[in-house]
C-alpha cells in the first residue's frame, strides 16, 4: 500500500511538473526552475519567523511568493542590460540562498529546520504525513496538494492555450494583437512557483528540475507538436517516475536521486537511439547520403569521359582516384558496390556505364531538376567554368578532366 | 581584534582569498562567454565522481576525492555540450538534465555508501556543504597551487580564449581548434569549481564563479582589466567574508562571502562610471537637458530670423504660451543659456540669441548655415 501511494505521488507530482516544464523549455527559462527550487527555501525561513510554525500553510505560501520574486529579481537584474540573463540567475539565487543559510544558522539554530531534507528530499517519507478529516485517513497529504496542483495546471495550460503558445514562438506577435506577454510570463512563472514549492515538499529539490525539465526534454526530442508534446512529456515522466521507484526498491538506494537518474537515461536513450533525430540515425543518415553522394560523383566522372578519346585512362581506377582525390581502397569499394547494381562494368580496369546506369543518371539529374538543385549551375557558381563546359554533352573538351568532376 | 591574530581564520581567510581570485578571473571568461550557470551544473556532477572516488578508494584522502569531482565535472560539460551541439535541445535544459541526473546519481550513491559498515563519510559531506571554518593548511596549499596553475594558463592562452570567447567563428577561421580551446576553459572551470567545493559548497560555488565577473564587467571595456577586477572582487569578497563570519559568532563562512560578492556586484552595478546605473540615470537627465536647451535656442534663432534688423524678443514670444509654469521653466533655460554665451539679455524677460549660440547650432547640424539672413 505504501509503495503505491509513493508512485501515485511520484506520478502526480511528475505530470504537475512536465505541464509547466514545457513551455519553460521551450522559453529556454529551465535554469530558472533551479534558482526556485534553491530560494524557496528563503521563503520558508521568512514565513517561519512570522509564524514560528513549521506546519504552518503560511510557509507554503511565502515559498511560493519567493519563488515569483526570484524571477522578478531576476528579470529587473536582467532590464539593466548589464549582464545577460543567465548571469542574472547566477547572481540571484546563490544571494538569496546564502541570506537563508545565515538566518537559519544564526538565528533558528535551535528549530528543526533541516537544510539537507529540505534540500534533497525524500520521497519515502511523503506517504507518512496523512490527511486526516474526522478522524477518518484520507490519503497522504501531498497527494491532495499535488493533486491539487496538478488541477489548476492542467486548467491554466487549456484556459490559456492559445496566449502561451503565442507568447511562446512569437512574443512580437502577441504584443501586436493585444496580449501581454509580460502577464503570461508572470502567470507561467507563478504556476511554475506554486508547482516547484509542492513538489519540492514532497520530493526535494533536486527532483524538482528533474522532474520539470527532463520528461519534458525527451519528450521534445520526439515530437515538434506542442500538444503531443505536453502529453508525452507526461507520459514520459511516469514512466521515469515508475522505472526509479522500482529500480531504487531493488538496490535499495534513494528513491528520488534514482528517479532524477532514470529521468536523466531516459532522456540519453532517446538522444542516442531517438528514431529520426538521434546521434545514432544521424551517423546512419549521414554515411547513407555520402555513400549516396560519391555513388553519383564516381558515375558522372565515368559518364563524362565515357568516349573521350582519353576514356581509357581517365575511367581507370587509379586515374579516378587521382582526380576525385579518393582513396583507391574507396574507389574499388564503391566501383565493386556499383557492378554489383548493374550500373557498370569493368573491362580490363576501366570502367564502362551499363544502360542501366545511364538512367539511372538520367534519373537522378531530372530528380535535381526536380528540387531545384542544378549541379552544373553550382560547378559554375563554384569554380566559374563556362556553361558550354559543364554542358553534359557526350564529347567533351580534353581540358575538362580536371576541372570539372 | 583577535581576529587577525587567530590562526584558523588566517589559514580560511588565506584560502577564501585564493579560491576567490581564482574563481573570479576564470569566472570572467565563463561570464562572457554566456555560460555562467556552467559552474552550477559542474559542482552539482561533482557529487557522484566524489562518491564513486569514495567508493573505489574507501579512504578519506581528499585528493582522491577531487580527482573524482574533476572526472564527473568534465564528463558532465561535455554530455551538456554534445546534446547542444547533436540536437534541438538548448544549453540551458541540457544543463537542467545534466545537473539534476548527475545529482540524482551522486544521491543515489551516497545512500548505497551509507548501507557500506563502518565506512566512515564525514568527508564526503563537507563536499556538499561546504564548511570552510575546517580548512587546514594543507588545502590552503591545495588552493594556492590550483590558483597558480590556472593564472599561468590563463597567461599562456590569453590570445586564444580571448578570440574564442568573443569571435570562436573567427577564432575558426584563423586556424584555432575551437574544439581544443573550449576543453581547456571547461577543464579550467572544473578545476576552480572543484577546488572550492570544499569551502563554499556545491550550491554557493557558482556565485564565486559568476559574481566578480558580472561586477568586474561594468567597470571596463577591456578584458584584462576585467580579469584582474574580477580576481581582486573575489579576493576581497573571500578575505572580508571571512573575518565577518569568524568575527560573528554561528555566522557560515560561505554565505559570508556570497553576500560580501553580492554587494560589490550591488555597487558595480549602481556606481560604475559609464555603464552604471546611477551614470546611465545622470547621463540621461543631462541629454534631456541639453536638448531642452537646444529647442530654446532654435526658437530665437528662427525668431530672429524673422526680422531684417535682429532685436531681442520677449519671453512670451519665445515660448509661445501664457501659461506660468512653463514661462518659468523657459526663463531659467535662457538664464543659464545667457551663461553659457549662446544668448544674451537685452532688458527684462528679452532675449536674444548670439553669435556664439548660433555657431553652437551649426556645429550640431541643427541649422545649416552659419549665415543668416532673409533669403
């Protein structure tokens, strides 16, 4: 039973976050959920000198307050023009922390106010506190709270759609029909506020930029549509959030540092094996369109001396090597993959286009012309020959060998 | 004071002061360059090398501890580096993600630590928080040689990081691996970074990293000067934080410092000459002036040219108004304009505009010849 209310809490606590974490990436503000998470506690010192309380609601409260002040503090350093804006968080929340450790340390040395737990938080313990009415055991606490959150997320992000996707991708746009991106800066960074306060109660900070930031992340890699995205980016994160908890279970480590280090696989996996866009299909992609690439080069050579009186050197192997600037290894690999094809033939060490591989030529050049893409216009462009030259006319001048490919 | 006389205040304050100096010259670079939350991300990947160091090692040598903390910080710049440079993935998130996976990681090891018997992590904690008021003077060492290390590279590579911190395309171009000189600034900043775990701690780090720079910054246009501000920002700001937390007492060393570092970047900020605050307020109100002025001056000058024999022109006619208020507010413009030369004053309240005043107009392309007259 407590396992589970620790996932349905991790879940909740990580859709809560994915939701606001989106349009901070987007935005390119994620730093910003770092500085909140630090100078919360700030807020926490301040509203316990007041109330003297540590379960005081009013704690949660000036956590929140000190969250928008971070990054109002944060954007009037940033209006100076004086240092760019990462400078600016980098500048705010070490002050702002370190005024939290002094009064701490000075003044409530004696109050339970554990800097490490607020800090790191543990989820394991989330469960302990219960919400109990009449007498009668509701649930754990922050399952109500982040509950809670998660609600009036999910109801800023439909009631605003249209606003944040605008003051997203085009803040000039906005401004000229009327909305203010500033208020929408503000609303999304009190949502971000609120959320980073109750989740950090239950999962410490750390995960709190892992939660906010990594699923949304991965989820970015996958998708360019912004409503697939905010819901991928939940789905993600409780997947993360399941993964850690079981994974933290097995070895018996950390519940939370393990769920940010799901978070943070995840996003890995995705970047390396991603389908279209990962460091993996990229290699893939690009080896493909040089193979591709030296394919056409070594036929248009061939083509291009094909019954040039020197055809008999200038489509020997060595000769192609020479001018192309081609490894010989290369040239025989690529000429061996091309018989194969049944585009050329190899007649005592020339090599003769087949009728396959001249419309296969034929082919690819109306493909150019298709998109636009002239080679001959760029040769000319590049090594300014004369377009009788470039001309793919059967006879050619002997002085072109080099000139041209 | 016994403050100066004690020993162990001499031994941190030393030790503030050298990592300051350190930490504020490189800091310069970073800042610059728009990186400055890189020394966050690197103190928070820290924590897993130190732990797997502790793991690998068991002992509590703290040398072994930063050659961990040195492995895990260059590792995590160049994960934040490859996934900005391989995808859509901006360098604030990917060091959103690093930070917090490593950290998370650094957690998790540090609970399968604890499970370890008898093994002994007192120093292992004083990474994360950081507690200067326990420095030996073998860290004082430590620091020294680090800071000496660091000053000698920065002198040897000046050309080279000062061409790829402002112009890397440029830096390309002329023939500088880009590649190679962005490793040796990151491999600087993981070391000053990693250097200073122990005295500030993980989170207050970065502040040693960024602040000095940013205030350095408004003094000066030059990067040398810049450097060298921020180097004597961060000493000052370690050795005065110092002796405020040891001469208070319950007062932590590392917020000392962070906030002696936040009011000179407050001061940098307000008084710097040029790009100041308080210089940007004052030279604002004075253009707002002098344009003000100009205006009044214009008026006569077209006020004269309106008549063949020039004679001076009341106050009303030259503001164009009844109304009191802005009478007065004319008034004292030509007062001070008949100080400056530019008109004179005929009898009461008449003005009109002087040689000198008209050449002002000219050499300010306000009006296009110097002789008047009708046309």
């Amino acid at each position: 039973m407590v396992y589970f209310e620790i996932q349905l809490i991790a879940v909740v606590v990580v859709a809560a976050c994915a939701i606001p974490g989106t349009f901070l990436i987007l935005r390119q503000m994620s730093m910003m959920t770092d500085a909140i998470s630090h100078t919360v506690l700030l807020g926490i010192v301040l509203a316990f000198f007041v109330t003297h309380d540590l379960g005081s609601p009013l704690l949660i409260a000036g956590a929140a307050l000190m969250g928008l002040f971070t990054v109002y503090f944060t954007e009037v350093l940033n209006r100076t023009k004086q240092m760019s804006e990462d400078s600016a968080i980098g500048i705010v929340f070490p002050f702002l922390f370190s005024i939290a450790i002094l009064l701490i340390s000075m003044l409530a040395k004696n109050v339970h106010l554990d800097t490490r737990c607020v800090l790191l938080g543990e989820l394991i313990f989330a469960p302990s506190q219960r919400l109990v009415v009449d007498g009668a055991d509701l649930g754990p606490r922050a399952l109500y709270t982040m509950g809670f959150i998660l609600l009036l997320n999910i109801g800023f992000v439909v009631i605003f759609f249209k606003e944040l996707k605008l003051t997203t991708f085009d803040e000039n746009l906005a401004v000229a029909l009327g909305f203010s991106p500033v208020i929408m800066h503000y609303a999304l960074m009190s949502i971000v506020s609120i959320t980073a306060v109750g989740a950090f109660e239950a999962v410490g900070s750390v995960l709190v930029i892992a939660f906010m930031i990594g699923p949304a992340a991965t989820a970015y890699l996958l998708t360019k549509d912004i409503k697939k995205l905010l819901i991928l980016s939940v789905l993600i994160g409780a997947a993360n959030a399941i993964a850690g908890f079981w994974l933290a279970m097995w070895i018996d480590v950390s519940i939370s540092g393990m769920m940010a280090v799901v978070t943070g696989l995840s996003f890995g996996l995705v970047f390396v094996f991603g389908k279209d866009n990962g460091l993996v299909a990229i290699a893939r992609r690009r080896r493909q369109q040089a193979k591709e690439f030296a394919d056409l080069t070594m036929l248009f050579h061939i083509f291009r001396h094909e019954n040039s009186p020197r055809a008999e050197i200038e489509n020997g192997i060595a000769t192609i090597s020479k001018h192309l600037n081609w490894k010989e290894t290369k040239i025989e690999a690529r000429a061996a993959d091309l018989i194969g094809r049944g585009f050329l033939v190899k007649e005592n060490k020339k090599l003769i286009l087949t009728e396959a591989g001249q419309s296969f030529l034929a082919l690819s050049r109306s493909k150019e012309r298709a998109h636009g893409f002239h080679f001959r216009n760029l040769l000319r462009k590049i090594a300014f020959v004369p377009t009788h030259l470039t001309s793919l006319k059967k006879t050619v001048p002997r002085n072109v060998g080099k000139l041209s490919v | 004071m016994n403050v100066f006389s004690d020993y162990t205040t001499q031994i941190v304050a030393l030790g503030a002061m050298l990592l300051g100096i350190s930490a504020g010259m490189l800091g310069s670079f970073v800042v610059l360059k728009k990186e400055a939350l890189v020394g966050d991300a690197i103190s928070h990947s820290a924590l897993p090398g130190i732990c797997l160091a502790f793991m690998a090692f068991g002992a509590k040598d703290t040398n072994l501890f930063l050659f961990g903390a040195v492995a895990a910080g260059l590792l995590s710049i160049f994960v934040v580096k490859t996934v900005v440079k391989y995808s859509k993935i901006k360098f604030d998130s990917a060091l959103a993600i690093i930070l917090s996976s490593f950290f998370g990681l650094g957690l998790v090891l540090m609970t399968y630590i604890q499970r370890i018997p008898n093994s002994n992590q007192a120093g292992m904690e004083k990474f994360i928080f950081g507690q200067a008021s326990t420095m030996l003077k073998r860290e004082v060492y430590e620091l020294l040689a680090v800071g000496v290390v660091l000053i000698i590279l920065i002198i040897l590579f000046w050309k080279e990081l000062k061409l790829y911190v402002f112009n890397p395309e440029y830096a390309d171009s002329l023939g500088f691996s880009t590649r190679k000189i962005s490793f040796l600034l990151s491999a600087m900043t993981v070391l000053a970074v990693v250097a200073g775990l122990q005295t500030v701690g993980v989170i207050l780090m970065s502040a040693m990293l960024v602040s000095p720079a940013v205030g350095a910054r408004q003094w000066t246009d030059r990067l040398s000067i810049m450097v060298l501000l921020a180097g004597i920002f961060g000493g000052l700001s370690g050795l005065i934080g110092t002796l405020i937390s040891s001469s208070v007492r319950n007062m932590p060393t590392g917020p000392a410092i962070v906030l002696v570092l936040s009011i000179f970047v407050l001061i940098s900020l307000v008084f710097a000459p040029n790009r100041g605050l308080l210089w940007r307020q004052i030279r604002h109100y004075q253009n707002v002036k002098s344009i003000g002025r100009d205006k009044v001056l214009m008026n006569l000058y077209y006020l004269s040219r309106q008549h063949e024999n020039e004679h001076a022109h009341a106050i009303e006619a030259i503001c164009m108004s009844c109304d009191k208020k802005i009478e007065k507010q004319y008034r004292q413009i030509l007062e001070k304009l008949v100080e400056m030369g530019y008109a004179a004053q005929a009898q009461k309240d008449c003005y009109v505009i002087t040689t000198e005043g008209r050449n002002h107009l000219t050499e300010n392309g306000l009006i296009k010849e110097a002789n008047y007259g009708l046309l």
